[in-house]
C-alpha cells in the first residue's frame, strides 16, 4: 500500500461494528419491510445502507477473530465517507485494526450472487474463480459474496486451490437467523477451517468450526 492511499484510508470515518449494525440495521428493516419509511432513501443510498450491514457484521467477525489483540473499526459509504469513498474505488469498504497503537487497513470487495440460480454450486464456484483471476495475489484484500437467497451453504463443496486473497466470506439468509456468515482466512479455508456466524433478533454470534474431510 502506498503513502498517497494510506493518507485515503486514514481520512474515512470509522465506527465499531457494534455502532455500524445499529445505525444500519433498522435502515435495513425498512427497506425489507417497510417501503414507505424507506421511500425517502435513493436506489444508491439503499445499496450503501445494505452493503454497510454486511460490512458491520463482516467487521464483527474479523473483531471476534482478532480477540482482544486488536481494535477493529470499519468505514463504508454512509454518512461523511459517502464523499471520500467513490463508487470508482476498488474496495467497497475498509476493515481497520489497531494492535498496540499500530493501524493496519484491509480493503473489502463486496460481491453479490442475486435472484434464485438453479445451480447454486456452480454459481459459487464461478464467483470464486472470477475472484481467483480478478486478484491473482492480494494478500491484503478481504471479499465478502452476499448470496440472495435462504441456503443451507456448503463450503466444502466450493474449490479454493489457487486462491490468493487474505480472506474470503460467504453471506446469505437463512431459515433459522436473519442472516449467517461463513468463511475466514483463506490459509484457513485450505485446512478446512472456518468461522460460523450468526444474526438472530439482531444480535450476532460467531464461533470456529471444521467442515468437510479432515
């Protein structure tokens, strides 16, 4: 990362997951829910209220990972950063952590699988791939995929060989939470390690898990 785009990512406004979720979650409400209460809002700024959410619960995750050995803060495009970050960027939003007083910014590209595809497998594994050729070596870009429809997900069905991002999640609804999360480090993914998170009543849970073979 070099100085000029280190300065950009200096000057956005960050909040903690926690205050990001409660800022967008009721947003989020009515848009899902409520047309009318929404109705105010632009086709632009209901994007970057739902990709906010997803970027508070994605924050919320990366924090639960770090422990209590970082400070982990994010920016997305509401408020003042609607100025600073550009629909142009190559980063959607920005994870920031501070380990004993020294700041380090993960870029995030927030991807989307919509509708309701037949084969839900296939289109998985070609976002993956197309993430693969897009970021051959990115060691410091995390992307987030928001899959558009209620599933039960299968990580260990989707190859990751080959991919050379720091982190990759998978978003999505579900039956038994608002939403769930799965995905972690990528050298994690490839030992078939994973994190496992959950939002129900608007309160996220994350835990560690394995899956597939051993």
């Amino acid at each position: 990362m070099d100085s000029i785009q280190k300065r950009h990512l200096e000057a956005l406004e960050y909040s903690t997951p926690e205050e990001l979720l409660r800022i967008t979650a009721p947003v989020i409400t009515d848009i899902l829910q409520n047309s009318e209460a929404a109705a105010h809002l632009s086709k632009q700024e209901k994007k970057d209220y739902r990709e906010s959410y997803q970027a508070a619960f994605l924050g919320y995750v990366v924090k639960q990972m770090a422990r209590q050995l970082a400070t982990v803060s994010v920016a997305t495009r509401i408020g003042r950063n609607r100025i600073l970050l550009k629909e142009n960027e190559d980063f959607d939003c920005v994870i920031k952590g501070v380990l004993k007083s020294s700041p380090t910014y993960r870029k995030v590209q927030l991807k989307e699988l919509s509708g309701h595809p037949k084969n839900l497998k296939s289109q998985t594994q070609s976002i993956v791939e197309y993430i693969k050729r897009k970021y051959p070596v990115s060691c410091d870009l995390i992307v987030a995929v928001w899959i558009n429809r209620a599933l039960k997900f299968d990580l260990a069905s989707i190859n990751l060989v080959g991919l050379k991002i720091s982190q990759l999640w998978f978003f999505a609804h579900a039956e038994s939470a608002e939403m769930i999360i799965v995905g972690g480090l990528v050298s994690d993914l490839l030992r078939n390690a994973c994190f496992y998170g959950q939002v129900k009543n608007g309160v996220p849970r994350i835990r560690r898990r394995k899956f597939g073979d051993s």
